[in-house]
C-alpha cells in the first residue's frame, strides 16, 4: 500500500466514509482511463457515497420492517389470482394510499397470497422510506397486553402510531377476547387517519363475529379499519397447492 493510500483510507475513515475505501481506487483508475477532471471525479465519489446511504437507510428500515420473508410485487404471479384486480394492486404499490394514509386489506383463505402482497408493499414503502412494521395478529395482541400489565401501554401504542404502515398479518386464525379487543381497539383508533394499515384475514369481514368475543367493538374496529380502505377478496386455488400440484407431475412425467 502506497504511502498516499494509506493516508487516504486514515482520512476516509476519520470522516466517516468508511464504505469508500475499497471502492476509490478503482473510481480514481476508471476517471483516469476517461480523462474525467478533479470535478467529475469528486461528483462521482461523492454520488458513489450517497447511494451507499441510501441502500443502507433502506437496508435498515426492511430490518426494522421485521418480514417473515422477502417477497416483492414482480414476484407475484397475477395470472393465478384471475379473480384479483392486478390493476388496484399495482395501484396501492404506488404507494399514494400511504400518504392519504388509507388502508389495505386482502381477504381469503390460506396460500392465495395475501402475506406475500402485504409484504411486498411493505417492502416498497421501506424503498420509500416510509417507517413500516410487519407484525402477525397474534403477536400483536400478545404484546399490547404485556405492554398493559407492564403499565406501558402509552409508550407502544405511540411507537405504533408513529409508523407510516403498520402491516397487521392473520387476524383470524386464533379468537380475540374482550381485553384483547379492547387493546385493538384503541391502536386502531389511534391511527385512524393519521397512518395507513394493512390488514390481511381468512375471514370475511361477516364473519369476524366468530373471531371477536365482543362483537360492539369487533364493528367499531371494522367501521374505522375499512373506511378509507381498498379491499380485495381473493378467492383463486392456494399456490402452495400450486407447487404440489407442479411436483406431482413432474414426477408422473418423470415415471413415464
Ligand atoms: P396467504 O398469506 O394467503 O396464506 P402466502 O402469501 O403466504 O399466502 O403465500 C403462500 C406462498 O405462495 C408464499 O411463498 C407466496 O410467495 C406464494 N404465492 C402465493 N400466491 C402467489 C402468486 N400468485 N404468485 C407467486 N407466489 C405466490
Ligand atoms: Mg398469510
């Protein structure tokens, strides 16, 4: 190592800009070879460094995010959900609907893609930079009444009011007693209007009666969840199935 490189990774380091070190060099080299001048050479490094910010702030914010998987919306195969409006999704993965703060909910039974689309926008508002948190229902519940026995019900319910998106996954699959609704409840009031949800259930909404002990707040919950809300039923065959299925007949054609 020259003794100018190692003045410069010294220098590089003291200012913070720890990720330019490995990659200045070569930027100098290719700058050479193009015959930039100390000016284009500077915007370029400096450009290099801002779009390492970037990556890292979105970096951190899909971590914040806490998916249970990576999914993206050009992964999402529309032409096995006939039924679902590929146009009104691609619609909310503009993303507008978090600025109006509106809300997102995906009915249907299990293995249609309800979570893959939740986390796909999820992780589109993250490349936006919106503050977003992935959490299933049941955690959700679990850990707003730990936060009320703990006495700092206050505290994560203003963490959670805070978020741009909050993607409320699975409410359904296990029953919401009356504490557990009352808590629901008041999140929910909390960001009405004031941040986007996006709700993800195997239940239709007539039948959320089975799913909350207390059906007065279970309306009240649902009045302000779908006003100001874009719904979509999916109804196609689960893609889980799908993969079986493909499976199975790739192995009777294998037999044959
Ligand atoms: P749900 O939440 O409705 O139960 P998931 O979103 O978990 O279903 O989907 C189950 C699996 O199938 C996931 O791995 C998901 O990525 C995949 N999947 C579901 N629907 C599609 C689709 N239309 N195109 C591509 N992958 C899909
Ligand atoms: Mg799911």
């Amino acid at each position: 190592m020259s003794e100018l490189t190692a003045r410069l990774d010294k220098q590089l380091q003291e200012l913070k800009l720890k990720g330019l070190i490995p990659v200045y060099k070569s930027i100098a080299e290719q700058a050479g070879k193009k015959k930039l001048n100390y000016l284009e050479f500077l915007s370029i490094l400096l450009e290099e460094e801002i779009e390492r910010k970037k990556d890292g702030s979105i970096k951190a914010k899909v971590a914040k995010a806490r998916f249970p998987f990576f999914k993206t919306m050009e992964a999402f195969d529309f032409s096995y959900q006939p039924g679902l409006n590929e146009k009104e999704v691609l619609r909310l993965a503009s993303l507008e609907f978090i600025d109006r703060k509106d809300n997102g909910i995906f009915l249907g039974p299990p293995g249609v893609g309800k979570t893959h689309l939740a986390v796909a926008l999820g992780v589109k508002a993250c490349n936006a930079k919106y503050r977003v948190n992935f959490i299933s229902a049941s955690d959700l519940l679990k850990e707003l009444q730990l936060a009320w026995k703990g006495g700092i019900l206050t505290d994560r319910l203003l963490y959670y009011s805070r978020l741009n998106l909050l993607i409320i996954d699975e409410l359904g699959y296990i029953k919401i007693n009356q504490e557990q609704s009352n808590l629901l409840f008041q999140l929910i009031s909390m960001r009405y209007e004031k941040g986007s949800i996006i709700l993800t259930s195997n239940y239709g909404f007539d039948d959320w009666s089975k799913v909350f002990d207390d059906s007065i707040v279970a309306s009240a919950i649902i009045d302000r969840v779908i006003h100001h809300s874009v719904i979509f039923y999916i109804n196609g065959a689960s893609y889980r199935l799908k993969n079986k299925l493909d499976n199975f007949s790739s192995e009777r054609g294998g037999q044959k």
